[in-house]
C-alpha cells in the first residue's frame, strides 16, 4: 500500500514537471495577446457603440420561472476609457410604456445628470459606482484590472460552453470575480461576479447574488483588436439580459462637450451626496419614494393600514396581532415589528399574509421566519419562497442565515380564515391570470377588502391595467363576498362601485 502511495506521488510530481500548470498571470498575458496586445488595449482612449438588446423583469413578472415581462432597449454611449467618463442615451419600451422613451445619462469628473426631453437634474450615486465597476468589468479593461488587483488567483480548469476554460479570480472593492478563458483562444469567455446588494430594492433580499455574463460574437475591430458583440446575462442562473453591439468604433472622434455637465446640476448632485441615502436599509415606516406619509387609515376601531410604498396591515385579533404583507427589506420588517410592540404592546404576532410573488412584495419574509413567525403564503409560490429562504447571506448575514430556523410556511390552496371575531379574515386565492400568484384578504365584518397589488391608481387618473380590475371583480363574485371598499398595496381605501365603474363603464 505505501509503495502504490508512493508511485502515484511520483506520477503527480513528473507530470507537474512535463506539463507545468500556469499561472493567473500567463493566462492574463495570453489573453492581452488574444484581445490584439497589451499595448493596443493600453492605447485606447475611448469606445462607442450602439447596441440593441432586452432585459426580463424577473422581479416583478407573472411567474418567477416565466416567461417574463421584457423591457426593449436601444443605447448609444460613449465611455471615455482613461477618466471613466460615460454619455449614454438610452431608449426602452415594453408593455406599460408603448412608446420609446429616452433618459440622457452624463458621467463626467465622478458627477451625475440625467436628462429627459429639456429637463436636467442630477442622478443618483449609485449610477456612479455601477458605471464605475461596468467600466472596470469591461473585456477592454478587465485584464489591467485583474492584473492590478491584490488577491488574483488561478481557480483551475472548469468546462463552459460545453469545453475546457481557465479559471482566474479576483476582488473588486467588495465584488468577488471570476474570468472564464476559452482553452481554444484564451479570449474571455464569461465573467461572473457574486456580491450582496443591501441596498437595493429588488436584490437585497437575495443576499449573495450571481451575475454572469457570457460573451459571444468576437469581431476584429479595427487596428486588431477583438471585441464580443453578444452579451448574454444570467441572474442566479436565470436569463436576466440580452445585448447586441450593432455598431461599434474604438477611439471615435469624440465631441468635445459630450460629457458637460452643467454648474447648477453639479451644486445639486454635491448636495445629494451628502443627504441621506434612500435605499431599502434607510427606508422609514410608511415613507414614500419623495416623502414621508403619516396619514393612516384604520378599519373599524383597531384595524390600522400603514400606507407608503407597500402598505402594511396590523390586524389585532385578541391576545395577538396579524400582519398582511412582508415587503421591501428584513430593515422594514424590523420597524413593522417595532411598531406593533409600541402600539399594541404585549400582543403577540399571529402571522404574516404574504399575498404575491414579486421580490419586492416579500423583501422582509426572511426576518419574520428567523423570528420564527408563521407566513401565510398560495402554495404556487412555494418554489420562489423556498429560493428566497435558502438563498445563501455569507457576504453580508441576516439574522435568518444565523439561525438554525427552518419556518413555519402555511401553504394556501382554497378560501382560509384566520383569526375570530369583528377583526377575523378570510384570505382568497385569485385564480386569474395577471393574478395568478395572488391572494386578497376580505374583511367580513368590515365589507373591505384588500386586492394586494391588483388595483392601483393609473398616473392619468382611473385605475391601472383593466385586466386585474375585472380579475379582483371575478375573484369577489365567485366567492360571493359582499365588498363596499377596497385598499391594496398601492392604493388606499377607495369606494369597489368606483372600482366596478371602471370595469364596465
């Protein structure tokens, strides 16, 4: 048995010394020679293109598996490549929007300007950090970034595309890399980054998320340098974006005004830097995206609907209080449970009825469950609330990663009550289409019901899409509930024959 040991060592050292594994920097040098040369690639000064492409809305479509809503883009920009300077136009439609509609964005001297038909006003900091690491991440700088990074590391072999690449590794600010080289050509194959996102309204929740991004479509440019054409996106390995370079030029004639930003948008995006952030961490009970509302509405003498962005129901039922809705963050969980334990102390939380399957509509389940605090949930959402309740947080833990909590999850398939009493509910599914993952809560004593996001105020007046107006209505009907208001996620208390009038006027 030691000799057998013995011999396979000595196989492993000989083969090491005939077939020498490289380094993360001779791949590095490899690629720069694939790309068109290092020094081609230093020379560069800027890049244009037009591209046309599509991004899915996984956040927010009918069903997480899709198919999915689809937001169509054009862009145009230009990217100064040695002071990290962007001009972008960008024109998208889709459903909700029939029309192209174009947003101007200017990045010049680490300031922001959005413009939109005449008007000019300052963007956001976090449109600066993100063009900021997409500069760094691009295949024309990502090799000089790697190269430069602290932490660069050979992963080994892995096969992509169905044949065998090199690995490579490496850090960026608190965004994990990995670059995917073709063994063929040592051209960059995929890029894959994992970082947390705590800010953000639709991935925070997701704790460590993956983006990869797939390149394919390689062209000779001109002056020898090759560029992908086709990039393909995936979200935690769901399809996420599609773009397609249809015109290209390196080191364009380039306007000089292009990146002027104003003295007056500059002054206010300095003063934006320093206000407060806005972000799904620094979100207050009941704030709007412009303002704090602190008008609430109550039904009956106890039932309190704290309005915002997505309302929130605090239900007292006896010794204990029910809660519709989890949305935005495990931060806005944390102030909803506050907020119970200060105006109705000493009760306990009941439950949590989470009525949808959009991520927002569900951002803050993960701290009900570490708490250890029933959900009420369709069991068509079943396969998403599983994801979001094992989705890794080792970047940035959350207090459900930290526990050994497994959640107490009551699937709903039919009509369900909860609770006894003037307060008592009866949670419906609504079986239609666009609402096909959604539940509405009724309030028998109280002739109100709750439509979760299906009625919502159309920004020209009336009510939002017809379709989930006549499902609500179907859904009422079927179950012979006998409604004079509704509410919902978006829309406060508003007369149902309003709603009816609009269906069939």
């Amino acid at each position: 048995m030691k000799i057998q040991k013995i011999f396979l060592i000595i196989i492993f050292l000989f083969t090491g010394i005939l077939y020498p594994q490289q380094t993360a920097k001779e791949i590095l040098n490899k690629s720069f020679e694939a790309m068109g040369g290092r020094e081609k690639l230093d020379n560069l000064h800027n890049i244009e293109s037009e591209k046309i492409g599509y991004r899915h809305l996984l956040e927010q479509s009918e069903r997480p598996e899709g198919p999915w809503i689809t937001i169509y883009k054009q862009i145009h920009d230009i990217i100064d490549l040695n002071n990290g300077n962007v001009w972008k136009s960008s024109e998208m439609k889709f459903g909700q929007f029939p029309d192209w509609n174009k947003t101007i964005t200017v990045i010049s001297d680490s300031n922001v300007m959005v413009k939109r038909g005449e008007r000019e006003f300052p963007g956001r900091y976090s449109q600066l950090e993100k063009e900021g690491e997409d500069l760094a991440l691009d295949p024309l700088k990502i090799l000089f970034t790697a190269e430069k990074s602290k932490d660069l590391k050979y992963e080994g072999e892995k096969k992509f595309n169905g044949i065998p690449h090199y690995v490579i590794s490496f850090s960026l600010n608190d965004t994990k890399v990995k670059i995917y080289f073709s063994s063929f050509t040592y051209l960059i194959s995929a890029i894959e980054t994992v970082a947390a996102y705590p800010g953000d309204f639709f991935q925070n929740m997701w704790g460590d998320v993956n983006f990869t991004t797939r390149f394919s479509d390689y062209n000779l440019e001109e002056g020898g340098i090759r560029y992908p054409h086709q990039w393909s996106m995936d979200w935690n390995g769901y399809p996420y974006s599609e773009s397609e370079i249809t015109k290209l030029k390196l080191n364009a004639d380039v306007p000089a005004d292009s990146f002027k930003i104003p003295d007056n948008v500059i002054k206010q995006f300095e003063q934006m830097k320093s206000a407060p952030k806005f972000t799904s961490q620094t979100f207050k009970l009941g704030q709007g995206f412009n303002r704090q509302i602190e008008k609430r509405s109550t039904i009956g003498e106890s039932v309190i609907i704290i309005p915002g962005i997505y309302t929130v129901t605090l239900i007292p039922q006896g010794d204990e209080v029910l809660i519709i809705e989890a949305p935005i963050s495990n931060h806005y969980t944390k102030l909803v449970l506050e907020e119970v334990a200060k105006i109705f102390p000493g009760k306990k939380i009941k439950g949590v009825v989470s009525t949808g399957d959009a991520w927002t509509y569900m951002g803050g389940m993960r701290e009900y469950v570490a708490n250890e605090i029933p959900v009420y949930a369709l069991n068509l959402n079943r396969p998403i609330i599983n994801r979001l309740l094992n989705a890794p947080h080792t970047i940035i833990p959350d207090d459900l990663s930290k526990s050994n909590v497994k959640g107490n999850i009551n699937y709903l398939n039919d009509k369900y009550k909860i609770g006894k009493g003037k307060n008592q509910v009866e949670v419906y599914p609504v079986r239609g289409s666009g609402g096909e993952r959604m539940m509405v809560v009724y309030f028998p004593e109280y002739k109100v019901l709750y439509s979760s996001d299906l009625i919502q105020p159309a920004q020209n007046g009336g009510f939002f899409a017809p379709e989930y107006l006549y499902e609500v209505a179907e859904c009422v009907k079927k179950n012979n509930l006998n409604v004079n208001k509704i509410y919902g996620m978006h829309i406060g208390l508003t007369e149902w024959r309003d709603v009816l009038n609009a269906i069939y006027k």
